[in-house]
C-alpha cells in the first residue's frame, strides 16, 4: 500500500504526502474511511 501511496505522491499529489505522515501517526484507517 504505501509503494502505491509513494509513486502518487512523487505524482505531484500533496494529498498523498499528507496521508503518509498521518499514517505514520497512525491516522492513516480513518483517512481512508
């Protein structure tokens, strides 16, 4: 999943940079939902 998250961020998407560090805090289940 985060191999997905990473190849959009480098997209250009500032969105997905902003899941991966909520994910890191372990937000990242209620971002999804």
């Amino acid at each position: 999943f985060y191999t997905v998250v990473m190849e959009f961020s480098r997209s250009g998407n500032c969105f997905y940079t902003v899941v991966i560090e909520l994910s890191r805090s372990g937000k990242d289940s209620d971002m999804l939902v």
